[in-house]
C-alpha cells in the first residue's frame, strides 16, 4: 500500500531535483526521482550486508577454492 511523506528542501536541493526530472530527463516528477534514488540505497546497503556476510565467512574460515567464473557458471 502506498502512502504519501511530505518532505522539506532547501531552495538549493529543490532546484537540483527540479533539474533532474521533466520533459528531458527519465523522471517525469520528483516524486519518481525520490523513490529512484531511496530504491538504489536500499539495493546499495544490501551489497554492503552481503559483502559484510563474505567477509565475515572469511574471517571464520568459510570459504570456497572455486573461482567466481565457476560460481557463476553453477547458475
């Protein structure tokens, strides 16, 4: 279900996302740009969970002697 979030903007911040949306650009609003860019932080701190998991199975010694190409090519 959505729901709505008013938000404030510095003049500034608002003149950015006023120059990242309309007729010459992949936003046709801002709220589309807004979501765009919550959805590619939320993709982003995924990626950083999922390497913290690596890491975490190398510090305790779980790891694989396959190459990432052979990983890749189990899929």
């Amino acid at each position: 279900m959505a729901s709505s979030m008013n938000l404030s903007l510095t003049d500034e911040l608002r003149k950015f996302v006023n120059s990242r949306t309309g007729d010459a650009s992949p936003y046709a609003t801002p709220s589309e740009y807004l979501r765009d860019l919550i959805r590619r932080d939320m993709e982003s701190q995924e990626i950083v969970a999922h390497v913290g998991r690596g890491l975490d199975d190398l510090a305790e010694g779980r790891f694989s002697e396959k190459s990432i190409l052979d990983i890749a090519g189990e899929e």
